[in-house]
C-alpha cells in the first residue's frame, strides 16, 4: 500500500470514527489510531491537531471523548460542514473498516473494565490494610473512569460508597456526605437507598446538623414501613423500625424537641418490648429515658412515673444489689425532692445509699453524692442537724 492510500485509509478511518463517537458517545481505539499516526506522517492539518488531541488523551489514561459539543464545533469548524449527519453520510467506509472498529470498540471497552477493577481492587486491599487514604484515591480513580465511560451506570453509586466509607473512617463527615449522597443520586435499590440513608443520618449526627439528620431519618423510616412490612418476618420488622424510632427520637431530643422526642420513643418502646418481652434492662434503660425526657419537659409526675416503671424491671432482672437500681432509686429520691415530698424523696434516697455503700464501699464519690442527696432531703423537712450529718458524711 503507497503513502497515498494509507493516507486515505487513516482520514477515512479517524473522520467515522469522530462521527460514530459523537453519535453513540463511547468509547474508541484512540491507541491503535496513535499507532497509525507514528507509522505515516500526516501532512493535512486537520490530522496533525487530531494527532496531538489523541496523544493527549492517551497521555492522560482518558480513552473517551469528554465533551460531544466540543468535538461537534471541532468537526464543524474543520470540515466546513454545517449538517453532522451529512458528514457521516459523507465518509462512510467500508464495511471490513467498520468491523474492524467495533473490535477495537470492544478492545477498548474490555481494557477500561480492566483499568476499573484494578483501582477498584487496589482501593479494597488498602482499605483491608486500614490505610484509607490509599484506598480513597484508588476508588476515585475507578470511579472517574467510570463516569467518563457511562454517567449513568449503577455502579458508580458503589464506588461513590466505597470513597464516602474511606472518608467515614477517617473522620472526615463532610466529605464522607458528598459522596453518600452522590450514590444516593444515581441507586435504584431500596435495600441500598435505606442503608446510604443511615450513613447519611449518621454522618449529619456527627457534625451536629440535626435538622439534615431528621429530614434523611424521617426518610429511611417512610422507606422502611413501605417495603419491609411485606419483605421481613414481623420480628426482623420490629427491629429495623425500632432503631429508626431511636434515632428520630434522639435527633429530636437534641433539638430540644422533647415533645416528639417522647412520642418516638414511646413507639420506640413499645418496639422493643414486643422483641426482648417487659423484662428485660434494654426496656428499663427507655423507660429510664423517657423519664428523663418528661422531666425535661417539667412533667414531675410522669417522669417519676416512668423511672418508677425502670426500677421494677431492674429489681428483677439485675437485682436489688446493682449499680442501675442504684441509680433508679437516686433518680426518684431527687425527683420526690424536686416536688417537695422530703419523706419519700428520703426513702428512695436511703435505698440508693444502701446498694451504693454495699458494693463500692464507704469511701467512694458516689456514696458521697448519695449523702448529700439525704442532706438535701433533711434541710427540706427542716430538720438541719440530720441534714449537716449528711454533709459531714
């Protein structure tokens, strides 16, 4: 073959193979057309800027045209055409050259796939080796490749994950946010729709802006009720939704909604009681919870109401003897004081001194606190010398 029809070969070759990309926008053999250019030298100008383009390309690992609007003002202003599919039309070829570019699209495609899984494996071994720094910048690089190749494609929610996971490890919740939310943009799955939403609520969680956290919370609940009552076996059910309930109610709490805050975990009580039973530390700790909650609301009698209801299970599961019934009895001593009922403040007062003193001993700051609580209690009932006896102790 002379220089002349290589020549017209490789212009026919370069103009369908713009044509075909700006049309389908995929990925092409820029590197065997590199090739082609360092066997002939090219004289036409049009060829020597497409030379230097592609070489920039491959230079760069970027084996896809970036920008179609770019390339469709190139192809007008160097070809002087006004219609693109009049200049597709204009330099079709033959059908062995068109065969041979869908192989070299193909060649292509499966080496992309190649780059991609290898930043993807390299990022997971880093992360295996808890050097998250490394992994991140793999993963980006995958996925970089990846939305150049195909915006749109599912996995680029995956990888986008595995980056906001990296910045999750290492503290960094703003950026780790980004990138949840990114996958969150592009996921189709419900299952990975609620669990990018628990990584978003949690992340918001961490940087105190509770007001984002509520609105995803509030969310993954409304998903969950949706698609798990007919998916998971009640149990499987109650726990899923019980946790959202916590969450939504502490949010809540933080905000100083301590109105809602209640109601959740009222409905994250009753929850947690239909899965563990009534008798069980976890149902004592909520109610313990609750009551604060009320107090904070300046409900004295609920409040005492529900400690009241934490105390009994705490006597029976953990026993008398235990630092938690302890605290139970305190908390109710003080909330007795709060409404001035000194004789019943006193007693659970004493109570909590008893199981204080039994299991840490006379000469501990905690024992010491339950002292001056009876103290307290004295100087309430006006009774002054009991009530310096307190202090003294």
């Amino acid at each position: 073959m002379n220089l002349l029809s290589e020549n017209i070969i490789i212009n026919d070759y370069l103009t369908y193979l713009t044509c075909h990309t700006i049309e389908k926008y995929s990925s092409n053999n820029f590197i065997k057309l590199n090739k082609l250019y360092t066997k002939i030298l090219v004289e036409n100008k049009k060829l020597k800027f497409l030379k230097r383009y592609l070489r920039h390309k491959i230079k760069n690992s970027a084996f896809i045209l970036q920008s179609e609007s770019r390339f469709k003002y190139w192809m007008k202003i160097q070809l002087k055409e006004k219609n693109f599919i009049n200049i597709k039309e204009k330099y079709s070829v033959s059908n062995k050259l068109k065969k041979t570019i869908l192989k070299d699209n193909q060649f292509l495609k499966n080496n992309i796939n190649k780059e991609i899984n290898h930043y993807l494996k390299l990022g997971d071994y880093y992360s295996t080796l808890g050097n998250y720094s490394r992994a991140k910048e793999h993963y980006k690089q995958s996925l970089k490749i990846m939305k150049n190749i195909s915006p749109n494609n599912l996995n680029i929610s995956l990888l986008s994950y595995k980056v906001a996971s990296c910045y999750t490890k290492v503290g960094d919740y703003t950026n780790a946010l980004k990138y949840y939310i990114k996958a969150l943009e592009i996921e189709k799955d419900d299952q990975a729709i609620i669990e990018l939403y628990t990584h978003i609520v949690f992340s918001y969680r961490q940087l105190n802006h509770y007001n984002n956290a509520l609105e995803y919370a509030l969310k993954s609940l409304a998903l969950k009720k949706e698609i798990y009552i007919n998916k998971l076996n009640i149990n499987d059910y109650n726990k899923s939704i019980f946790k959202d309930y916590t969450i939504i109610a502490d949010i809540y709490e933080q905000l100083t909604n301590y109105k809602l805050a209640i109601k959740y975990s009222n409905k994250s009580l009753t929850k947690l009681e239909t899965i563990l039973g009534k008798n069980n530390n976890a149902v004592a700790l909520l109610y313990f919870n609750i009551g604060t909650l009320y107090l904070n609301t300046y409900k004295t009698n609920k409040a005492i109401y529900y400690h009241q209801k934490a105390l009994a299970i705490r006597k029976v599961v953990l026993g008398i003897i235990h630092l938690d019934t302890a605290l139970s009895y305190e908390m109710i001593g003080s909330l007795y004081n709060y409404l001035s009922k000194f004789r019943e403040a006193l007693k659970y007062s004493k109570k909590a001194l008893k199981i204080k003193k039994s299991i840490l001993g006379k000469n501990h700051k905690e024992v010491a606190s339950s002292y001056n609580s009876i103290g307290l209690d004295y100087r309430g009932k006006g009774n002054y010398t009991k009530a310096l006896g307190g202090f003294d102790s």
